[in-house]
C-alpha cells in the first residue's frame, strides 16, 4: 500500500483497496473508512511513513473490508467515529451485527476476527436528512447511496473528489464477480441510476481505482451488470426450488465453490437478496412444496 494524491488536500493509500483520506495539514488527516482488519499494519505502515494521523473516521457502511479497524483505529488515535444513522446502529453491539448478518450464530460472529472487529459506538451521526456534515472542523457533501448496504453513504471532500464508497464498482471487481452482492437491490439500482450525472473532479472506488470522467457510462456499466446477474439467478429457478436447491444450482452454473460451512453461510447471505428483488418484481412467487418453503417462476 502506498500513499497517492488525488488532488489538493485529498489523497488515497491504495493497494488493493482504496483508502482515501482528508489531510487537514501536514501531519493530520481524516480516514475515509479503515479497511479491513487484516490490513491494519500496512495502513499503519502509510500513515506511520507519512508522518499522518488520523484525528476522525469518516465511513461509508459497516461492511468488514471498510470498517474492520474503526474500533481500533479510533482507540489508538483517540478520534471520533462517524457513520450514517442506519450503519451507526448495525454496528452498536455483538447482537446488532448479529442481527444483521442473520446467518451466522452469535459464537461465529464473536470468534471471527473479520466480524468482532465490527462492534463500535459511534460519535457522530449522518441523518438521513442531512446534505452535508462538519466533521473536524471539515465540511463534507453527502450523497446517501444506500442498496449496497442498509444506510451506504458516499462523500465528496472540499477538493470536489467523490468517494464513492461500494456504490460503484469497476474493473475485475465489478466484472470478475459471480454474484454481484447488495443489501437492497432495488435501492442499489435507484442509487446508480441517480449517480448517472454526479459533478466531480474525480472518483474513487473502494474497488477499485480513481476515475476523472466517465461516471455516467461507468454508472450503466453497473447497473447492466446487476441486470444480468438477476437474470442469471432467474433463468436457473426452473421448477419449484428450495433456498438450497437454488444455491446448488448458482454453484453448478456460474462456478461458485462451497467447500466450508461459512462459505455456504455467505452463499445463503448473498443470494438472499436476489430472491427478494425477484419476489418483489413479480418474477417469482413462494409456494410450499413437501411442507418446505420453494420459489417458483410467475
């Protein structure tokens, strides 16, 4: 991971997750998410190197890869945490996350480095109303662009550079997925179409990169993406099918390797979504078959 400038006061530690962050002089700044858990001494490494520390934590959502180290971070640094309304309350306690993340048990989740590093409180809140937020002494734009996750927030910095968080994705990400996930697909889908005319001087993905133009096409690009995905999902529901008898078919079909119990669990997490969108577009409906709930195709 190195340390990059993107423009003026807003720089990024790039590697193979995009960390952005806001330098409010020369030898502060402010973390646009914290990354994952097991990325902690690298991100470490940069600040340390650059002579950086963090006096807040400004995140887009509560998911591992972007939150991981607030906790952390925010105790060795002694600096706030801020979050959208919605995420502030996913990550409150053990049971909050638990909650969320509904497959896997309360002992998974407190023995999983990636999961027990989540629990945080948050000092300051972004209202679902608000348009913008003034985070240590800094004015940030919002734009809230949930459907990746519950309450997904993106941020434009004083420099006019969008981080855009998961909202958008790009390259071998967006394309070398099998399963493309959000929180809400219909949400998703409302929040990409509305980032079609976005005004900025530049765009950073979590995953991955820094784009100057294009963010109508790349918008598209995703949401096609989605699109197809859906239909993949869909045309693989033949006959009444069960959750299971669904995962095993994606497996088959798009190549997708369940070979451990917590990579079933997230196979079942991830493809959940799908089946809502699909139940609630009409595509498909439940009936019970042998006294087990199925999907079938409308």
């Amino acid at each position: 991971m190195e340390l990059k400038q993107i423009l003026g006061n807003t720089w990024c530690i790039a590697g193979h997750q995009s960390i952005p962050l806001y330098r409010t002089d020369s030898t502060h700044c402010i973390l646009l998410d914290t990354g994952a858990q097991y990325q902690r001494r690298k991100i470490e490494q940069v600040l340390d190197e650059n002579g950086l520390t963090p006096i807040g934590l400004l995140c887009t959502h509560t998911h591992f890869d972007h939150f991981g180290n607030a906790t952390y971070f925010s105790e060795k640094y002694h600096c706030p945490v801020a979050l959208p309304l919605g995420e502030a309350e996913i990550c409150r306690t053990l049971d909050s996350v638990k909650s969320h993340l509904f497959v896997f048990s309360h002992g998974q989740i407190r023995n999983d480095p990636k999961m027990s590093s989540i629990p945080c409180l948050v000092d300051h809140v972004i209202r679902p109303e608000e348009q913008d937020t003034y985070f240590r002494g800094v004015r940030f734009r919002v734009l809230h662009t949930p459907g990746h996750s519950m309450d997904h927030c993106s941020y434009i910095t004083p420099d006019n550079v969008c981080y855009i968080g998961d909202a958008l994705m790009s390259g071998h990400t967006l394309h070398g997925s099998k399963l493309p996930y959000a929180f809400d697909f219909t949400r998703s889908m409302e929040t990409i179409r509305g980032l079609e005319d976005i005004q900025c001087e530049a765009m950073v993905m979590a995953h991955n990169g820094v784009i100057t133009d294009g963010y109508r096409e790349l918008a598209q690009e995703n949401l096609a993406v989605m699109l197809d995905s859906m239909e993949k999902v869909l045309a693989l529901i033949t006959e009444p099918m069960s959750s299971d008898e669904i995962c095993r078919a994606v497996c088959a079909d798009l190549g997708v390797v369940v070979d451990t119990p917590e990579r079933a669990q997230n196979l079942e997490r991830f493809l959940r979504p799908y089946t809502e969108y699909l139940l609630d577009t009409g595509k498909i409906r439940m009936v019970i078959r042998n006294s087990s709930l199925c999907y079938e195709r409308v």
